[in-house]
C-alpha cells in the first residue's frame, strides 16, 4: 500500500505541474523555509530575467534581491534596500488583497501571496497591462474632462451677461453671478433644482416685473409658453429700474439655456436719441423756412412753412416728384438731378413753383442718411 500510495502522490504532483505550466498567470510554490520547490513557465514567460533562479532550492529572497537589482520594478529604483525590506514584510504576513507592481518597461503586474497548510507560501502574479493603461487613460480622461469643467465653469462665471441653465424638467442646473445679480429680488430661491414655473411665479410675486402689474396670470402664461418654444428676445424693464434684455436657447437633450443682459444704458441712451429727435422735429415744424426731405426723387417730408411756400398742404405735396416743383428756366438741375446742388457750397438761386405761383427763392441741399439710404434735405428760403 505504501508503494501504492507513492505512486499515486508522484502522479498527482506531475499533474499538478502540468496544469500549473498551462496557466497564464505567473505561479511560485515556496516550502516552509522559503525555498523555491516549483515556478510555472508563465513565470519565466512574465520575469524572463529571473528565469535562471527559478529552480528548485532558490531562496525567495534570492529571487527578490536580483529582482530589485536589475532595474526592472520601477518603485525599487535607487531604493532597493528599501523595497526589498517592504517585499519581504508583504510576503512574511500576507494581506487579503493583492497589489500592483509597476515595471519599466511599462508592463504592471498584479501580485499577491499566500500562505498555504504546511507552511507554504504560493506567489502568484498576473499581467495587467492593458487594465493597468485602460484605468489610467480613464482617469486622465476623468483628469481633462474636470479642467474642462472648471475653465467652461470660469468662463460662464467671468461672462458679463447673465447665464443660467435649465434641465429638460425645467429645473435650474446652474446659473453665474451677473444673473443672480439681475435677479436679486429672488435670488434667495436658486439652488439647483428649484423649478422655472416656482421661480417665475415668485418673480412676479414679489413685483419684479412691470409688465405683469396689469394681469400677472396672462403674464405668467404667456411667459412659461414663450420659454418652451423660445422664438424672439424679450425685454423687460424691471421694478428696480433697470432693462433686461432675455434670449433663450433650447439645448439638444430638452434643456433651456438663458442669457440675460442689462440694457438699461441702452433704453436710456434711446430715450434721449427719441427726445432728442422730437425737440429737432419741432424746431423744423416752427422753421420759418422751407424744409423738405427727399427720397428716390419724392418729397418724403415737408414742412408747414414748405407748404405755405409752395400754396399746399404738406398731406398734398408729400410724395409729388421734386423736380416739379423747380421752374423749367433752371433745366441743368432738372436734368442733372437734385444731386448736383450738394456741390454747391452757398446758397442757389432758383425758382420753385407750386399752387401759389412762382416763388423766388433760394435753395442749400445737404445729405441725409437715416439708417441705409441717401436722401437729400432741401432748405429754401423765399427772397
């Protein structure tokens, strides 16, 4: 039976070896003195400079010292002393989970050992390169899209305008300073997650809005309609006297993005260009002169004392052709045009003919460019 039983431990430890030789994953038995007595070929395989010490008897220290020596495991470079203390202490008491060795010829293998019945020890270790590069090219994925999270987040919070942003349930993701500056009267309410129907509801609430003092229901409706399908800028003059001007953007995922801009410089400088005007279109209107506008050859624009020189109506004469009312004698303006006479620098005699008769007078033409056309205003001053 002994001689049985011999036999059958031999056959197993030979089929042991064998399957041990076909696995990928680097395998060393050590006895209890910590010698050496199998390493698989995926050990030589993954540690070809090791494979002359991987023969039964080698010493694991042997193995570890030649390991930290020939420069192979980047975290023992110029501390080898060090390293090899630290490996031997992991292979002395062994923890529960195993751990990364890095190597210089960019390969990583994940190692860790065990202590086994009888006081051996197996050191197992696996090739996780391509793991190993996967996670650290997803943490600097992870590392880029964070920059580009904090400079998109700078560049909104530097923005002069306002910006706030809406989820595809219309609640506030995130918004900068400026807008919570043009919306302080409730600037308490925009936390992330307070929904736009809460926050425009408590806008007007709270007298925000002018334009909602008449009817703020309609308001609110026409509002919340507007910002689901966003189609033109609005403006809105505000109850601390300021102007905003709002343009919304729906986002591809269903979200709404907002910019809002203080205009109020704007609306104050065109309601001093809108007085300004009328105070000129009144000294015009009192003008004891004739002042005129014309447009592609019409009159566009006559004033009272105009139409008194000329025996009309400025409703009659409006829109008549300029050049019938200068008299045939004066045929080189007719054929030129009124243009020729913005070459002249004083004033030009002439004849103007209307209902009243003919009028002696004389005439100064100047250029006159309101928005993109080039009219011509006529002063004529009877003599």
């Amino acid at each position: 039976m002994d001689h049985v039983t011999d036999i059958d431990t031999s056959a197993t430890d030979l089929h042991l070896t064998a399957a041990l030789d076909v696995l990928g994953d680097g395998v060393m038995l050590f006895d209890a003195a910590d010698r050496l007595v199998h390493a698989n070929d995926a050990s030589r395989t993954l540690l070809p400079h090791l494979a002359p010490l991987l023969v039964p008897g080698t010493p694991f220290t042997a193995i570890i010292e030649a390991q930290a020596a020939s420069g192979l495991v980047a975290a023992a470079r110029g501390r080898e002393d060090r390293w090899i203390a630290e490996r031997l202490a992991r292979h002395v008491a062994p923890a529960d989970s195993p751990f990364e060795t890095g190597l210089s010829d960019g390969r990583w293998l994940l190692v860790r050992d065990r202590r086994l019945a009888g006081g051996h020890t197996v050191v197992t270790f696996s090739d996780v390169s391509v793991l190993r590069q996967r996670e650290m090219r997803l943490a600097d994925s992870e590392r880029r899209l964070a920059v580009a999270q904090r400079q998109l987040a700078d560049a909104i919070e530097s923005m002069s305008e306002g910006f706030v942003l809406w989820d595809a349930d219309d609640r506030l993701v995130l918004c900068n300073g400026r807008y919570r500056e043009l919306v302080a009267p409730v600037g308490d309410l925009l936390e992330p997650g307070v929904g736009f129907a809460e926050l425009l509801r408590a806008a007007i609430d709270r007298g925000m809005v002018v334009e909602a003092y008449g009817d703020p229901a309609a308001w609110i409706a026409a509002r919340l309609e507007d910002h689901r399908a966003p189609s033109v800028r609005r403006e809105l003059a505000l109850s601390s006297g300021h102007w905003v001007e709002l343009r919304e953007y729906r986002t591809p995922d269903g979200g709404c993005v907002g910019i809002v801009a203080d205009i109020t410089g704007q609306k104050l400088a065109e309601r001093a260009l809108s007085d300004s005007e009328a105070r000129h279109r009144r000294l015009v209107e009192q003008a004891p002169d004739l002042v005129a506008v014309v447009s592609d050859g019409r009159l566009a624009y006559l004033n009272p004392a105009g139409a008194r020189m000329l025996g009309g109506t400025p409703q009659s004469l409006v829109g008549r052709a300029a050049l019938e009312l200068i008299h045939p004698d004066y045929a080189a303006v007719i054929d030129a045009g009124l243009a020729v006479l913005l070459d002249e620098r004083d004033w030009v005699p002439i004849k103007l003919v209307g209902a009243a008769g003919v009028c002696d007078a004389e005439l100064a033409a100047l250029p006159f460019t309101p928005g993109r056309r080039r009219d011509i205003m006529l002063v004529a001053r009877d003599i």
